[in-house]
C-alpha cells in the first residue's frame, strides 16, 4: 500500500478549512493517492469535536480508510516506547501506535509535529 496516512494534527487542520491543508488532501486524493488514518485518529477527534462538528467530521472519517491497530502495528509501537524510553526520551503510546501505523502499512505520516515522532525509517510528510 502506498499514500499517506493523516495524523490529528493535519485531520484538524481540514476540518478547519486551512486552505493548505484542504488544496493539499484534494491534490492527494486527485492523484489516487491513499489517505488513511489510524482508529487512534478517529479516537483522538471525537474526543475533541463539537456537537456541530459531527457531520463534516463523520463525513472527512469515512471517506478516509481507516486502520486498526494489529498485533503488528502494537508489537512496533512498543518496541518503540521501550527503545526511547531507555534513552530517557518519552514517545506517546497514542503517537507510537499512528506511526507503527504509517509504518508497517508503507504510509507517509501527514504531521505537523515532526518531533513527536523520531521513530527510524517512518516517512513523515508535512504539507
């Protein structure tokens, strides 16, 4: 699988209208690309969405495809946590499970916060 996984950084940023964000993801989709997103991600917006927001939300999340988190994915997450963690660096249990994501499905991650994920080999892409 090949494209782009979108982490709450940029998801937020769409559902804001950022023209950056919105030109980018129509390019990406124009192109064929796959714009995908970890159940993580899907956790983390409705947990900070608005009544009101709930139908552009709804409709953003399931036009995505949206990743579950597998043995794989959670093997890799905490890999990682145990990795920075002995070099006294804490990563986010929500941030090393959407980056194992990206990583072990061959995504890009779509974050506007580089350093929450310092993880080797994980493509990040910043629009």
């Amino acid at each position: 699988m090949s494209g782009y996984l979108l982490d709450t950084t940029f998801l937020v940023r769409f559902l804001r209208g950022e023209e950056k964000a919105v030109s980018w993801m129509r390019r990406a989709a124009g192109e064929g690309h796959v714009l995908a997103c970890s159940a993580v991600n899907v956790a983390e917006i409705y947990a900070g969405m608005k009544e009101k927001e709930r139908p552009a939300t709804e409709a953003l999340l399931v036009a995505l495809r949206c990743l579950q988190v597998s043995f794989d994915v959670a093997r890799q997450a905490g890999e990682w946590r145990a990795k920075y963690r002995a070099r006294g660096r804490e990563v986010s249990l929500p941030d090393a499970i959407i980056g194992a994501t990206a990583h072990i499905h061959g995504l890009a991650l779509v974050t506007d916060n580089r350093k929450d994920f310092p993880m080797p080999g994980l493509a990040i892409f910043s629009p």
